[in-house]
C-alpha cells in the first residue's frame, strides 16, 4: 500500500500530534479508554477490560502506545517507508509459503484498501473476512478466528506431513 495514500482516522492523528498526542495518550490514557474501545464491536467487561487497560497503569508504560502511531508512515520520506517499501515489501512479495490474512470488515483503523494490498502481496494467501468484526478480531469473533486459524494450520500440518511420507523434504 502506497503510504502516500494512507489515510488515517482522527484518533491516530491526534495519536501522532507532539504534545498534545503525548498528554492525551501518556497522561489521560486516551489509547486505552478510547482507541481500544474503538477497536472492538463488543463492550469488553470485568476480566477482560481489565486485562487490557492494565498494562498501561503509567505514562512510562504508554511509551510504547504513543510511539507505534508515529511509526506508521504516511509519505516515502517518513523513516519507516525505506524499511517497509524497500526491505520488508520485497520479502513478502517473495514468500511463497502457506499464507492466512484474517481481517475485520468494520476496522476503524486500518482503512480496508489495506486489505487489497495483502491480497495482492499474498496471492496464495487464504482470506477470511469477518463482516461486523473490527479491528481486534479476538474480541468480536473469537470462536469463529480460533476455529479458522486451527483449520488452516492442520491442513498445513497435514500437507507437510503428506509431503514427508512421500520422501520428499520439506
């Protein structure tokens, strides 16, 4: 996907923003009480909303959080495009192996363009597509993510397996 043309949803932005990206996310907890509820089609509770919001209890712990939006590049001369379009592109482009692209439908924050680029970078890649599940598929189809991904890799295993029985190598 041409960075160029990557358009990015207001939190992400604001997300980027020196200073006031920094207070909201690192101060306030913004990524935690309101990106990550964005990211799901289904209210997280008790356990679970907990699991997630506690492992960011201080600013020093949302380092991390307030650093990964600004790594998404936007042009080609943003730092992370050479590693992306020159070294990383290539690679995958190249693979040939046993590929299995899941994505949410309804994701608020990778725009579904993104998709077709993978699509296109992994043409032997299965796809499943889940139409209401948004960018944290664990939540909003858990069973369904679980049951798709144990399918893939057992006819995998099993290829590989079928494969080795022939005296091939693998």
């Amino acid at each position: 996907m041409n960075p160029e043309k990557l358009k990015l949803p207001p939190p992400l932005l604001m997300m980027r923003s020196k200073g006031l990206g920094d207070f909201m996310v690192r101060r306030l907890g913004f990524f935690e009480r309101q990106v990550m509820t964005m990211a799901t089609a289904t209210e997280r509770k008790g356990a679970t909303k907990r699991a997630y919001r506690d492992i960011f209890r201080n600013s020093s712990e949302r380092a991390g959080v307030i650093a990964f939006p600004r790594m998404i590049p936007t042009n080609t001369a943003h730092p992370a495009a050479k590693i992306l379009l020159e070294e990383t592109g290539p690679y995958v482009e190249q693979f040939d192996g046993p590929a299995h692209i899941f994505w949410g439908l309804k994701d608020p924050l990778i725009p579904i363009g993104a998709l077709a680029a993978w699509k296109k970078r992994l043409p032997q890649a299965e796809v499943t597509e889940f139409k209401t599940a948004r960018h944290y598929l664990q939540d909003d189809e858990s069973d369904a993510l679980v049951r798709e991904l144990c399918k893939f890799l057992a006819n995998k295993a099993d290829q590989s397996t079928t494969h080795t029985s022939q005296g091939n190598d693998v």
